[in-house]
C-alpha cells in the first residue's frame, strides 16, 4: 500500500494542510498525539579520541567482522534515491589504522547490515528486499560475493535487518510496506528462490525502522513512525503523509512482538501497541537491564521503556536531546546511552554531535546528558564494537564514518560525572 507513497506524499500533505485546518479533523486524527521536549542546553564538549575517515558516498550503517579485521558499511549515493545503485564498502584494520579496500557494487541503495550465522554471511537491506553475501568472499574481493537475493518486495523499503537469538531467522523491517517480514537463514544456502526464503510476514504501525530484541530473545521490539489510524488504507495513507510532512502530530509506536507466535499464528504476533512519542525511528534493549531505548526523532527525545512485562511496555523516562536524534547505543558497562543528533532535516550540512546521557539520571528525572561529541553531518547510526574497543558512526551527509575509542570515552564520562557532582 505506502510503497510508492514517497513520490505522492508531497501532493498529499498539501491537501491536508487544508483538510487538517478543521479542530475535529485534527482532533480525531492526531490521537494519540506527541509534543515536542525543548532542545536542551548546549551541552559540554567531551574530549575523546576520534577519528574520521572519509568514504566514497554516504554510509548508512556498519558491521564489523567477529575478529575486528574488518568493517562493512552499506552506501548511498548522496542525492540519490533508494533505487539508485549502492554498494557495500570493504574496509580492513590493522590496529589503530583503518583504510578502504574496495567496494561492492548493489543495483539498489544499501541500508542496514548484519553479519548473520556466526558472522559467515553478511545481510544487507535494501529497497527490495535483501542481499546476502558471503562474508569472507567479501573481506577479500576475489570473486563474487553475493549467494542470493530476497527479492519480495518492489519499493518494500528495507531498512534494518536483525538475527534471531537462535540465528535460525532474520527479521527485516519494510519501511513502506508496514511489515517485518522474517527470512529462513535455513535456505539462503539452498536451491530455493529469495522469493521462498521469505517465512511469513508480520503486520506493524506505519513506517517500522528500528528493531531490537529482548535479552532472553523471546520478544521482537519495532519503532514504528506512525500509529495506524483504524480506517481504510486510503485514510493511512492520507495521515502517513500529513504526519511526515509536519502537518499532522499522530504519535508513531513501540511494537512488541511475541516471536513464539510467528510460526503458527503471525497475525496475532503482535502483543503490544505502546505510543512513542514523534516518529520513532531506532530502539535498542539495555542487557544488564529490562529496558528499551526509543529515539523520537520529530520530538526531539530519548525514551526510555520498561520491559520487565513485554506486553505492556512502560515509558519510565523521556530525555530531551538534540535535533532529529536517530541511531542509538546503549553502553551497559559504562551506564551510558549515545544518541545521534541527525538534525537530518537542515538546510546546510553542517557538522553534528552524538549525546551522552547518564542512564542512572535518566531513570531518576534528573539532567542526564552529560556532555556531547562532534562528529559530521547527519549521523545515522552509531555501533558499539567491544571486542576492539571501537564506537562507528556513520555520518551520511559528509560522507564519513567517525571512530572514537571506548576508553577515551569511559575517562570523558567519568570526567563529566565528577565535574556535575562537584
């Protein structure tokens, strides 16, 4: 229904506007509603040791191998569309040293990454569905290095790809399609056809992004953009776009899915429907604790849910950050959560910073963010490799990924706790 809702949606939100001027209509359809949090003070700059190497195009997300070797991060063309031909960016590490090796051409734009089974393939998202490569073909460009092709879906708008606890599936969240659709990592190395790796599909919200799964595995966490209005088709699609274009304020959702249901009764997989503030985009499950962190990117928030009872997750804290936060990180050890402030909608391409916001103050009521961290323009994602002590973030607009040590930060944050206590 919403795949080629994107090239309609501008048209569509002008006749909202005038539709949407009436209190009744605005009413009924903005319920729930969100409203935006205040941007916080400027933050203090935290000093860490980075880097920023740059890339060919714009990255979107990054998975680096088990052995810390190497890295791979899904491109964009910059000012192009998902239909526009990606790649996946090869590139190798030798210590502190990081360069490009080669790249890996895609016909369609590449999204999310994950390395599945052990890290012996590499799934990579995009508008169609999903690419699976075989990782250690990849790493060394000697030949081809794609097994299959998931081809289910024209302009389905794959964004993030995640593997099961028990690494028998993987779940895709189709952005245009309101659908997570769950892939048999059983038969990519098969004679099926992608078409028949595709096991069944599970109904969400509007616009689902962000996926992440509880600690014992049992549940599947969605951040979806919008709540579906209880009407025909036709009705979402007129509010979907209304909302995207800020003349609407219909809150998106947190979806809880019960993955012990998917194989018998998937339309029923979906145990919970929670609000979640202005467009939801990217959630991440604490591990020392039962709690999903959700980034609101049109309120400006970092929201914090309680999962102890799964099907009826509890927001318990809701943190003002920056402009447009998207990725996420939750860093256990160290009581922190990074927040990248996208400010993905400005009209020049300056450069952003990620938050740094203290778990413990957050969960309290009390000021959390305890300092900021430049990086380039809209960052994206941020992922946590702690086997090689390494922070990635993706920065989509200047076309460069940022890499900051983890233990230059675990001083940064300890400096910053000390300095607010005193």
């Amino acid at each position: 229904m919403f795949a080629n809702a994107p090239g309609l949606s501008h048209g569509i939100a002008r006749v909202a506007a005038v539709v949407l001027g009436t209190w009744p209509a605005r009413r009924v359809l903005e319920s729930p509603s969100w409203s935006a949090s205040a941007p916080p003070p400027d933050a203090r700059i935290l000093e860490v040791d980075s880097n920023e190497i740059v890339l060919p195009a714009s990255p979107y997300d990054v998975a680096p191998t088990p052995d810390g070797c190497c890295l791979f991060v899904s491109l964009q063309q910059q000012g192009g569309t998902q239909r526009s031909p990606g790649a996946v960016a090869v590139l190798h590490r030798d210590g502190e040293a990081i360069r490009f090796g080669h790249r890996i051409q895609l016909t369609a734009a590449a999204s999310g990454l994950a390395l599945v089974r052990g890290g012996a393939f590499l799934a990579v998202a995009h508008n169609h569905g999903v690419v699976f490569l075989d990782a250690l073909a990849a790493r060394h460009g000697d030949r081809d290095p794609i097994i299959k092709t998931a081809h289910y879906g024209q302009d389905f708008q794959a964004v993030q790809v995640l593997e099961s606890a028990d690494e028998r599936w993987l779940f895709v969240s189709d952005e245009h399609n309101r659908t997570i659709s769950i892939l048999d990592l059983d038969r990519v190395t098969g004679a099926v056809s992608g078409t028949d790796i595709v096991a069944c599909q599970i109904r969400v919200d509007l616009s689902p992004v962000g996926m992440a799964l509880s600690t014992d595995g049992s549940y599947l966490y969605v951040a979806c953009e919008m709540s579906r209005v209880p009407a025909p088709d036709l009705v979402n699609w007129f509010v979907w776009a209304a909302t995207l274009h800020g003349n609407l304020r219909r809150a998106g959702t947190l979806n809880t899915v019960d993955l012990a249901r998917i194989a018998d009764e998937p339309s029923r997989a979906v145990v919970a429907t929670t609000a979640a503030g202005g467009h939801p985009v990217r959630v991440k499950h604490s591990q020392d604790r039962q709690m999903a962190w959700v980034t609101a990117r049109a309120s400006n928030q970092l929201i914090a849910y309680s999962t102890e009872s799964p099907e009826n997750p509890a927001p318990v804290a809701m943190v003002p950050v920056g402009p447009s936060p998207v990725g996420v990180a939750v860093l256990d050890d160290l009581g922190v959560v990074l927040v990248a402030n996208s400010n993905r909608f400005a009209s020049n391409a300056q450069r952003e910073t990620f938050s740094v916001v203290d778990i413990e103050r957050a969960l309290t009521g009390r000021p959390a963010i305890l300092g900021s961290i430049p990086v380039g323009s809209f960052p994206r994602e941020i992922v946590v490799d702690a086997s090689q002590g390494s922070i990635f973030v993706t920065n989509f607009g200047s076309g460069s990924l940022s890499v900051i040590g983890v233990e230059s930060l675990r001083r940064a944050v300890d400096a910053a706790r000390t300095v607010s206590i005193g």
